[in-house]
C-alpha cells in the first residue's frame, strides 16, 4: 500500500475546560484518568487488521507511517506528537476489526499543561475545524434516556452460566487446564441518538484510578494496565483474584480480609501475575515484580502485583502487549488450553472485551490497558461483559456473583 505522510503539530493551548465536552456525542474517542486526558476529533487515518497476526499487522503498518510523517512538536509530554488511539479485539477469530485511528486534532490535559495536536494528511487540508475554547459545547439537561441493564441473572441466565462453570470445573479436574476465565453478557436497547459522554462523564467520576476509555462505540473503565512505556521505563499492573465490596465497613474488611486468605484466588492471582512476567522477561531488564496487595476500588477489592522494567529502543508498548495478550488474568492458563475452553464453553464473541485498549506514539510509547468493566454500544443495543476466573476449588455462586459486582459500573453508568 502506498504510505501517506502525515503532518503533525502539537503545540500548547489555553486551558479548554473540560475536555469531554468535546468528544462526539455517539463515537467519542477518548483516554482519561484523572488530570492525564486526551480526547480525539476527526479522523485523519485509521489502519486496520485482524486474525492472529493483528498486532504484528498493525505494528507493522504503524512503523511505515510513524516514519514517513513530519512532526512538529513543542511540548514533548507523553502522548504529544503523531499518537494514534487504538482497540484490539479478544479472539484471533473475532467478528470485531482491530484499529489504531490518528484523529485530526487532539486535545490534551498533562497534569497542568493543555496542548493540541492537529493532523492533515499531506497535499490534503484538515476537515475539522479547531474547536472555539471561549465557546466550548456542553450536555444539554435531560438528554439522556436511562438504560435498563440488569446484572442480576434471571434463572434460565442463572441455570446456563453455572451449567458452563460446571464445564470449566470439569476440564479443571481433568487436567485440560489450571485456570479458564468465564464471562457472561448483559445487554438492553439504547436510544439512537443517545450521547454516550454522559456515562463517560459519570465513570471518570466515580473511577478517578482507572482509565475512563471510548472507542468506536466501545467504553468502560479499566483498572488495569497492560504496559505503559514512557522514554525506556515500562509498568504495568496485574489484577486477578475478586471479591465484591460490603456496604457496611465492618462486613466490607471481612471480605478484604477473606480475599487476602484464600487460597484459590491467591492461586489466580499467581498465573496471572506469572504469565505477565513471562511473556516481557525475553522484552525488558531490571525487572521488578512486587508482593501482591489489595486494592481498592468502590465496587469491588482486587488482589494485584505491580511490575516495572526498562524498554530497549526496539520494544514499543504495543510489543510488550502483544507478547502479554491474553493474560491469565483474562483468558486462563495455560494460555492456549484456556482459550480452547473459553471458544467451546462461552457460547458467544468477546469482541473487545479483554482485549487491549489504549494509545500508542510515534515512538512506541504509551498505554494500553486491558479491556474491562466494559460494554460495547452497536446496532441499537449496549451489550456489557464481565467474567471470573476459575481454578480448581472455585466456587460458581461465588464467580456468578462476582460478575455482577463487575457488571455494577456500566450498569449505574448507563442509568
């Protein structure tokens, strides 16, 4: 294919207010936690792939047009420069295109510093006007028509998932496998023209520690990081092993404190944090791993391991993801038997969900974290998805109910 040359200039602005309000009310592209945010408009070039070989693809063709491009840059922060915002699906097989998407312009918040990135293709003029920070738009009250996600199953639902976990326990005790990752799905009718920065807006609010994320109809907030790279130091976060959070405080540090001694959740946590620093111990030096902890969250206590390395010049943020993808966390261990089990036993396409999310710049830096606490809006329908992991000894009233803890963010989102 020929490559087209992109020209780039960031340049530091005016603080623009908040930066949601200008996303697209129906297809918002944003990136956001806390004073870190990015929000794209347009679209000045979007790459495409899928199959097994989406990451290398896409890496690939980013390499050629990251070359080719001219960039001014006067603010050298993370995520000034050529960025492109991407979203890999699941399954090698799934029915959802995997993308990285160069916006036109791009605006940006780095703790007290706002800049603004513009993009035209060369010998082509932008077609997205620099919006007017002195008029900037707003949500009109009453717009949002509530969206009836019940992440309680019925009993049919009830009765399938915990046939299927039944399955899993099964393949388990037979030795197909040490840990699978089963998932259900909840979905409900959406309006049309509903503006989706309203959902958006409450999870940045209610999840200031987790990557409030929108792409191609596809949102939630994460709180895990598969890898950010940022000039050679690479972290990431490692979270496996749940228990839903109590409304009373005394109930609630029983949980947190039940989390930290059982044993089948410590063993989730453990393939997952491994199969982490397995897939970048080949990638990365000076690798750190630390003991595992709690972390807290309003809806939910997580077992988690943080990790930290440095990069070499040739390892970009989406090597490192592509080499982690799926984590245990996510699909199971071992990786190949799980996603076996997980494409018989499922009954349905992840799509997005539990694939990778995120940001990638000319560079290789930037962030990609996993897809979770999520739903994806097409056709007219919000489809939300949210799994547990199971190993040996695993409870399936315990993992059903998880999910419903799980599914508690884009629920009260959608409201």
């Amino acid at each position: 294919m020929s490559i087209p040359m992109l020209k780039v200039v960031s340049e530091f602005c005016a603080d623009p207010g908040e930066l949601l309000d200008f996303a697209h009310r129906q297809k918002p592209l944003v990136w956001l936690r806390g004073n870190r945010q990015a929000v794209g408009i347009g679209e000045a070039l979007r790459l495409t792939a899928s199959g097994p070989a989406r990451f290398t693809v896409l890496r690939e063709k980013w390499q050629e047009i990251a070359a080719a491009a001219a960039v001014t840059d006067e603010v050298h922060l993370p995520g000034s420069g050529l960025v492109a915002f991407g979203a890999f699906a699941f399954a090698d097989d799934s029915a959802a295109q995997s993308s990285l998407v160069v916006p036109e312009i791009t605006l940006h918040q780095h703790d007290n510093q706002w800049f603004v990135t513009r993009v035209t293709v060369a010998s082509a003029h932008c077609a997205t006007a620099l919006p007017d920070f002195s008029a900037r738009p707003t949500t009109p009250a009453g717009e949002w028509d509530p969206v009836a996600l019940n992440p309680h199953p019925d009993l049919a639902a009830r009765t399938s998932y915990l046939k299927k976990a039944h399955q899993v326990l099964e393949t388990l005790a037979a030795g197909g496998a040490e840990k699978v990752v089963l998932a259900r799905q909840i979905s409900a009718p959406i309006h049309p023209n509903a503006d989706l920065r309203v959902p958006l807006r409450r999870l940045a609010q209610r999840f200031p520690d987790c990557w409030t994320f929108a792409f191609d109809g596809f949102l939630g907030a994460t709180p895990e990081t598969l890898a950010r790279v940022v000039r050679g130091r690479m972290s990431a976060l490692v979270l496996a092993g749940t228990t839903p959070r109590a409304a009373d405080s005394a109930a609630d540090a029983l949980r947190r404190h039940h989390l930290l001694a059982s044993d089948s959740l410590a063993r989730e946590h453990e393939y997952a944090a491994a199969s982490v620093v397995e897939a970048v111990s080949d990638l990365v030096t000076k690798l750190q791993v630390t003991a595992p902890q709690v972390v807290q969250l309003p809806n939910v206590w997580h077992l988690a391991t943080a990790i930290s390395a440095h990069t070499t010049a040739d390892v970009s943020a989406l090597d490192l993801t592509a080499a982690m993808h799926p984590t245990a966390a996510v699909a199971g261990t071992p990786t190949s038997a799980a996603k076996n089990v997980i494409a018989a036993v499922e009954g349905f396409d992840r799509r997005f969900y539990a694939g990778a999310i995120g940001w990638l710049d000319a560079s290789g830096d930037g962030e990609w974290a996993l897809a979770l606490r999520c739903a994806e809006v097409r056709d007219g329908v919000v489809t939300a998805t949210a799994g547990g992991g199971f190993v040996a000894g695993s409870d399936p009233v315990r993992e059903l109910d998880e999910t419903v803890a799980k599914f508690a963010p884009i629920v009260d989102a959608f409201k």
